[in-house]
C-alpha cells in the first residue's frame, strides 16, 4: 500500500508521526497541525488543568493565550469556559492554523498578530484577567542532533543560549500594561 510506504519514509526521515496524519489530539480535542505549529505536548494539557482549576475556583472574564500555535490551549478554554477568549502568535501561518481549528471546534476567540518581544502594539489588546503562555524555553545544547524536534518550527521550541528566560520577560512586560491588578499569569 502506498501510504504505509509514505508513512514509512516519513518515520524513517525522523518526522513526527502527527505531521504524517496532520492532527493530534490534546485533552479530547482533534488538533489539526502542520509544519508551521508545534505538536501540543501533554504537560501542556496539564498547563491547561491548572488555568481550569484557577477558573472554576475564581471566575474570570477574560484570558489571552501568548504564542497559541496551534490554537489547542484557547480552544480548549473557549470550549469549557462562557469568557472572552484572546490568541496570539507571531507566525501568520500558525495563527490560520488555529483560526482553522478553532472553526472545526465552534469556538469564538480573537486571533491577532504579536510579537510578544516587541511591545508597541500591546495597547492594542484589553486588560486580562489572566495570561496563559507555553513559550519557547528550549537552548539547542538540551536537544540531541538527532532528536524529530527539528521538524518542528524551530521558533516554537528555542531560545537563544545567551537569553534562554526572554520569552517570559517579554510575558512579564506585557503583564505590566495589559494584567488586572488581581490577574494571575499562566
């Protein structure tokens, strides 16, 4: 058969095994994906739990999620919670990837472009009652050669060697002008 041949090669050229299929699942939601997002990973689900969790304990009416990808953590709360759902990425490919999944989910949220490092269109956006971000974190010394994490958008995954935290100073610095006195950050 044809495609377990292509599935073949695809493993044998150390893909991820979700690209060959284009989706994954992430709590019980089908993620469509593609070259231009990262694969959810599951201690992104228990990211997830731990905003849930705060929510169901305090009520919010707002959140924004920092670098969404593939849209699966604002999905995920558009779809559990009745708040007003933000998402943003700095990857244009990424964020109709997630305007995609969000349609495939019946879920309203507000996608916009951000550079989270670059903090002149912060005002753009309201004040939140919390901030929910997985950023990159990873320095390429932790990664194997080797490793299928380089089929992954590489600007999903590291950071540079010499600044590994810049992504959550840059949060921090959003926080400071766009996170309710009371907010809490994810």
């Amino acid at each position: 058969n044809q495609k377990i041949n292509l599935l073949i090669q695809h493993l044998l050229d150390n893909k991820p095994i979700q690209y060959f299929f284009n989706y994954t699942y992430f709590k019980c939601l089908k993620i469509y994906l593609d070259q231009h997002v990262l694969i959810p990973r599951v201690e992104t689900e228990g990211l997830v739990d731990l905003v849930s969790e705060e929510i169901i304990k305090n009520p919010i009416n707002n959140i924004i999620d920092i670098g969404t990808g593939s849209g699966c953590i604002a999905i995920y709360l558009a779809n559990k919670f009745q708040i007003d759902v933000f998402a943003v990425d700095v990857c244009k490919n990424a964020l109709n990837r997630a305007r995609i999944n969000a349609k495939k989910h019946n879920v309203i949220i507000n996608f916009n472009i951000l550079d989270v490092l670059k903090s002149e269109k912060f005002d753009k956006l309201p004040i939140f009652d919390v901030i929910v971000s997985n950023p990159p974190y990873v320095i390429p010394s932790e990664v194997c050669k080797n490793s299928n994490i380089y089929s992954e958008p590489n600007q999903a995954i590291f950071v540079p060697n010499q600044d590994p935290l810049i992504f959550y100073r840059a949060i921090c610095s959003f926080a400071k002008k766009n996170l309710k006195k009371s907010g809490i950050i994810f």
